[in-house]
C-alpha cells in the first residue's frame, strides 16, 4: 500500500496489520500514525497587483489555486502553500488567506513582505500556507546591498508538519525594466542563491521560485546553473497571459539542487479552466510543485 510519489496522490501511507481494511478506513486512520508520508503542494504566482482596484476577485484567486491545483481538470483539489508576487497590500495578503480558508475549509494563514521596489512603484511578496499542514519558520527579505534588485527576494524557511521535512523558499519577481537590466538581475540571483544555501547547516532544500521573466533555458541563467552541487529549473512552460487570453512566454519557474531535493515529485502549470476568466485574475498561470517526503533528511 505504499504508493510511489505522483500527481493527484496526497498521501502516502504504510499500512501494518490493517490487511482487512479498505484503503478509504485506512485513510481515517492516517493522522497520529508515526510511519505517514505526505506531499506538500505548492505553488507560485504571480497574481497581477492583487488589491488594486479590479484585481479584489478573492474567491476567484481562491478557486483558481484550491480547485486546478495540478495539470487537468481532474487533479485532486488542494494546495497547502502558495508564494505570490504582486501582492499590492498588506491587506491584499490578509483577504486571500481568508478567501482560502473559506474554499478549503481548513485555516490559512499568511506573512506578507513590506512593499519593495526603488520607485513609488513598489509590489509586497507573500506566502500563504495551511496551518494544520506548514509550521513557519521564517519570513524575512534579502538583504539587498549594493542595490542589486529592483525587488530583493522573500526567504521563507517552514517545516511540513506531518513529516518534520524543512525547506528554505527564495521568493522573487525579477525586474522587467529593459533587457540588459533584467540580464543583470538574473546574473546576480546565483550568488543569493549560493549565499542562502551555505547559511544553514540543517536544511539543504533551497528552492528559487517566481516570475523571472525569463525562459529557464536562457544563457542568462549561466551563473546559477554553474552553482555547486547543480542547480536545474522545473517548469519552463508559457504561463504569461496575453490580453487575447493567450500564452505567451515561459517566465514562472522553480530551481534546485535536485541531488538535494530529492523529496521532489512533479511539477507543472496549473490547470486554466477558461484563459479570459484566468486573464481577469492575472497575466499569469501558477505554477504548481509536488514534494513528498517521509520525514527531514537534509
Ligand atoms: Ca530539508
Ligand atoms: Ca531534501
């Protein structure tokens, strides 16, 4: 009764002694079992200046994240953690968590960034996570010397509760401005990158995600792929949407150490049930990235 790790599976789960079970009384029976495995779903998006006016649609963000998290239309519902960018407000945080919470029935809670960006333009990262399934740990943003960013990244470190298993998030929405601006940017991101992974001896799983604005196979890339042990993107789909509700360009990934991160299972876009509905929301897909571990093991 061990399932191996894939898409729309949210528990695994050795069973002993249980032969006459049926696997659904089994399932009641997982909470408090010290041998639960588990994923942690979670996604990424970038949700288009969320709380400005015409962009307050909760219940649709909401619907969007809990019910096509995955690639079909027939992926479980669910999502146990979701990091935004383009989060206007405090407030725009606040209203998403509670829109979650009512959708999923489950209490979410969220950590909102102050608002970052060199102009009086300036947008806030969040990270909204189910309470029953994500201790946090950390919410902080890099520091950014030298004036590097245009939006110096979220951290978030948390622990998925039913396993113990830490992972370390590097949240970020990589300047658009002109070219060689965001060719800088995405050259500096490495030595973030490297500096968040050496700054903790009790957990190696540093996952970059985002709207990078750029496609993952980019030469631009060079410097964090070159990190030490290799850095690989998933996703590179088209999740930018064009104002004729069409894709457009693969900007939203996630990078890791895959020899650290092995607790990786599948990744992907999410599931659009309909483009100019999705468009209303935001000029972006999420992302989506399944992790399944049994307990911390690095
Ligand atoms: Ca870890
Ligand atoms: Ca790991």
């Amino acid at each position: 009764m061990l399932r191996a790790p894939g898409p729309g599976y949210v528990w695994g789960y050795v069973m002993r002694g249980m032969r006459s079970a049926t696997l659904g009384a089994c399932l009641l029976v997982l909470s408090g079992s010290a041998s639960a495995a588990a994923y942690l779903r979670v996604l990424s998006w970038n949700t288009l200046h969320a709380g400005y006016s015409g962009s307050t649609d909760w219940n649709n963000y909401a619907a969007q994240a809990w019910n096509d998290f995955g690639t079909t239309a027939a992926a479980a519902n669910g999502v146990d953690v979701v990091f935004a960018q383009e989060v206007m407000y405090d407030t725009a945080a606040a209203s998403l968590a509670s829109a979650l919470t009512a959708i999923s029935g489950v209490t979410w809670d969220y950590r909102v960034t102050a608002a970052i960006g060199r102009s009086s333009y300036k947008e806030r990262y969040a990270v909204l996570f189910r309470t029953d399934r994500v201790t946090m740990l950390s919410s902080t943003v890099w520091t950014d010397t030298g004036d590097k960013f245009e939006r110096e990244p979220q951290i978030v470190k948390l622990r998925h509760i039913q396993t113990g298993a830490d992972y370390t998030f590097i949240n970020w929405h990589t300047v658009f401005g002109e070219t060689a601006e965001r060719q800088a940017e995405i050259a500096q991101i490495a030595s973030v990158y490297s500096s968040i992974q050496s700054g903790s001896s009790s957990d190696q799983d540093v996952i970059l995600l985002g709207d990078h604005n750029r496609e993952a196979t980019s030469p631009w890339w060079a410097n964090l792929t070159a990190v030490s042990p290799v850095v690989s993107y998933r996703v590179n789909d088209l999740t930018s949407i064009n104002t004729s509700c069409a894709f457009a360009s693969a900007y939203d990934h996630f990078w890791f150490q895959a020899s650290y991160v092995s607790e990786y299972s599948s990744s992907g876009r999410d599931y659009i049930a309909n483009m100019c509905t999705a468009r209303d929301l935001s000029d972006h897909a999420p992302i989506f990235l399944n992790l399944y571990s049994a307990s911390d093991t690095d």
